[in-house]
C-alpha cells in the first residue's frame, strides 16, 4: 500500500510496528494488515499464557471478533451465554439485570485469556501480520517525520517502521524507554492517569464448583474490595500458569480489584479470598463449596484513566492509550474496538498514506474516533466501580435501582454494554 522507503536498506521495514501482542495490538495488527498496510507486531510473552482478567466480553466485544470471523471459532472455547448481571453489595438486596444482545444474537460470554489471546494473534497472522514472539522491544526512537527504528532485546539491528502502535497494555513506561527528542517520555515521564483513581491491585483465580447460574455474572464487593465472579471458557492445554484443571470441568472466574492498604493488611490473594467470602453475604454463598483450578494471579498498580492516543507518529490502543476500571469487564471490548478504528482510520486515509503526507492527518482522525467512541465510556465505567468499592455508597445506589430498575438497566448500557 505505502511507497516509503526505509532508511536504512538492511534493517527490516514495516509500514507500522506494533509493539504488544495482547487483544489491543493483535486487533490493530489485524485490522491494518487487512487494510493493506505492511504490519508487524512485537510480543515478549511465549502464547498461550494466563492473564490477570475477568474474562468477561459483551455483546459488543464478540461483534468485532466477528468482524474478525473469530465469533464462530471463539465462542466454541468460550463459556455460556451470560444474559444477567446480579449486583452482590455488601449491605442490602441484590439486584439483577438484563445484558443485552447484538441483534445478529451475539451475547455476553467469558473466554479465558491464554485461549483468546493467542488466537487473536494467530488470525492477525492469517490476514498478513508478521509476528515476532517472543521478544521484548527495549526501545523506540524516532518521530513522524523521520519514521521509527524499534529496538529488540538481542537483536543485532532496529526494526524500521513508518509509523509505530504502542499496546503495551502498561500506563507505565517501564521497559519501553523511549526516548524521542525531549518529550515527557524521553524524561522518564508518563501523562497523568485523568481519572484520580488508582494505586489498586489486581487478582485472578479459576475455581471449580461454585455456585453460580450459568446466565450470570455476579459483581460486587466489600470495603477496598470489588470483584467479579462467572463461568469463563477452558483454558488452554499448554498454559502456563501452574496446574490449571479447569480444562475439564466447568471452569470459573473470580477477578477482584483491592485498594492497597487492604493488601498490606491481608497480604496475600488467599486471605483476601477469605475475606470477600466473610464478608459478602452473596459472595460467601457462591464460593462455600468453591475449589482452586490454578493459582492466584497478581497484578498491579491499576490506574484507570484516559492517557495518549496519538503523538508524533505514535498511536496508542487499548490499555496504553486509557485504562477502565478493571472489573467494568469493559477493557478488553475497548482493546478490540481501537484495534478496529484504526484498521477503519488507516484505510479510510489510504490516500494520504501512499503520498507519504503528514501522520497527524491520520493522527488527529484516529484521536477524534477514539475520544468519540471511548472517554465518556471510560468515565462512567470508573465512577460506578468507586461506587462499588463503598459498602455504604453501594448499599444506598443498589437500594434505589431496586426501586427504579429502569435505571439500572440503562446504567448497564452507559457503562457500554449495548451492543
Ligand atoms: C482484575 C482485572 C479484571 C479485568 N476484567 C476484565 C473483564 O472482565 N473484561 C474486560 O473486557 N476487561 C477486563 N480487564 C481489563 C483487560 O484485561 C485489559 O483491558 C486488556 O488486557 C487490555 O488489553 P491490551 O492489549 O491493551 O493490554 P495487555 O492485555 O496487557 O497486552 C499487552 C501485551 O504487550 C506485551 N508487552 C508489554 N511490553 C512489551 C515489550 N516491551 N515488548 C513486547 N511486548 C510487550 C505484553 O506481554 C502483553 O501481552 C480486567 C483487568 C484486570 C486487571
């Protein structure tokens, strides 16, 4: 499609590199090799591997993987049709809801992550995407002007790319130290998180036997913690987080999201399990008879909020580029969704590109979309879980949705479960 010229005629050339291979980056590599661009991506991970997540994919997420033609394959390994959201609070009555469906009859399910991503990143490969797994890139120099070497651990020369997509997944710089001619980051700086909620940490563990509709994902939480619970999908065969024996009886998830005082204090993913299971009624039934498929999986600091996404010749998707609130079960569809409105962004200005004109053109498209399609989502997403995070908060809200479940419904779809 593009007739740029790499500048160093040994290195190898791509029109775009993509650096991060989860939902976010193999979406994107996807789409734009789609789009006709010349498309790598860079992952570091050995797939299939575990992920700390919630599994959790509405409606809305499973209609890009059909965009994909994955839905088919996917919901094959995927759990059962998920139709209700129960609310457990602390205090007070549950609550329930409808989730809606895609009109084509896509609903909500959990997949787990080690299954979802590799083949995600397979099918970016099938349509055109060269993957280069594992390796780390170390960094990332350039501008849009000049194009961009990437730099893999190991390797003896930068990849040169045209323009580069940052799905990382991290808000922090941490290994990618970029430097590109005194921005933030090239002083170690990252832009603020906007949304003034963070410092939390993350958990993850299959169970087996609990008590759970198969329809139904239950959120909730206590003091300084909220969690998820649903029936996900198996996981893979070869995964590599310990003995995962969920590849054979129904298998589900239990992500939760912990302010850091209460992790100082109970110490470990174990004592917080305990303490959910005292301390929330609702919770406390569903996980009596609960047994581990796996280990806990530990991951933190979440920082939710809206970052960058685009500068310079650099775009971000997914968690780069804006973290929700992890248990909104709204970051994967949002990884999913940017992939796609770049691919959409990429050939939609396939003229500009070959002509070699101006990235911010495309840039400030991309950036347009995203702010349109993402930050009231990301917004409300994160208010409703600090509302969760409050027994008391969260006993006087789910009181009044009782009443008027009307607005809970709509709720739902603000928090971006429509279709
Ligand atoms: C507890 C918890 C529960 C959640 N529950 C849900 C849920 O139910 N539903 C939902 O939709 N979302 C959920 N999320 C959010 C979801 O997990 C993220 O939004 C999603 O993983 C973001 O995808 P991503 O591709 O941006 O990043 P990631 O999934 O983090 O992928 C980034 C990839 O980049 C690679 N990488 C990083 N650095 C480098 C490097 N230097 N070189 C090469 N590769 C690199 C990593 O190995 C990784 O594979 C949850 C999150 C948490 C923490």
């Amino acid at each position: 499609m593009s007739d740029w010229v790499p500048l160093n005629p040994n290195a190898k050339s791509y029109d775009v590199a993509v650096i991060g291979g989860g939902p976010a980056g193999a979406a994107a590599g996807a789409f734009m090799a789609r789009a006709g661009l010349r498309v790598c991506v860079l992952e570091q991970k050995r797939f299939p591997r575990q992920k700390v997540c919630g599994e959790f994919i509405p409606a809305a997420g499973w209609k890009v993987l059909a965009d994909l033609d994955l839905a088919a394959r996917l919901q094959r390994l995927a759990g059962p049709n998920l139709q209700y959201v129960a609310v457990y609070p602390q205090w007070g009555p549950e609550l329930c809801a409808a989730l809606p469906a895609t009109a084509a009859g896509l609903a909500a399910r959990a997949i787990s992550r080690d299954v979802l991503d590799d083949i995600l990143l397979q099918r970016a490969a099938e349509l055109g995407a060269a993957i280069f797994q594992p390796v780390h890139v170390s960094q990332v120099l350039g501008e849009a002007q000049t194009g961009f070497e990437v730099f893999v651990a190991g390797w003896p020369l930068p990849l040169r790319a045209r323009a580069v997509v940052l799905a990382h997944g991290s808000p922090r710089l941490g290994a990618m130290n970029f430097v590109s001619g005194g921005s933030d980051e090239a002083a170690g700086r990252w832009p603020a998180p906007q949304s003034g909620i963070g410092g939390c940490v993350c958990f993850k563990i299959h169970l087996e036997n609990v008590h759970l509709p198969d329809n139904t994902i239950a959120i909730g939480g206590v003091e300084g913690l909220y969690a998820g619970l649903l029936r996900t999908g198996k996981s893979a065969p070869a995964a590599d987080a310990g003995d995962d024996t969920c590849q054979n009886r129904a298998c589900y998830n239990l992500a939760f999201v912990v302010d850091r005082k209460l992790v100082r204090r109970y110490g470990s993913g174990v004592a917080l399990y305990g303490y959910l299971r005292r301390h929330n009624a609702s919770f406390g039934r569903s996980l009596r008879a609960a047994r581990p498929g796996g280990e806990f999986l530990s991951c933190g600091p979440m920082e939710p909020g809206v970052r960058e996404v685009y500068a310079d010749g650099r775009f971000f998707v997914g968690n780069a580029a804006g973290e929700v609130h992890a248990l909104i079960g709204e970051g994967l569809t949002l990884a999913l969704c940017a992939g796609q409105l770049l691919g959409r962004v990429m050939s939609d200005h396939r003229a500009a590109w070959s002509a070699g004109k101006d990235l911010e053109i495309i840039g400030a498209a991309y950036r347009r979309g995203w702010l349109n399609q993402f930050a009231s989502r990301l917004r409300s997403g994160n208010a409703f879980s600090q509302v969760l995070m409050k027994p008391l908060l969260s006993a006087a809200a789910t009181a009044y949705l009782y009443a008027f479940p009307d607005i809970f419904d709509r709720c739902i779809r603000w928090s971006g479960k429509s279709p």
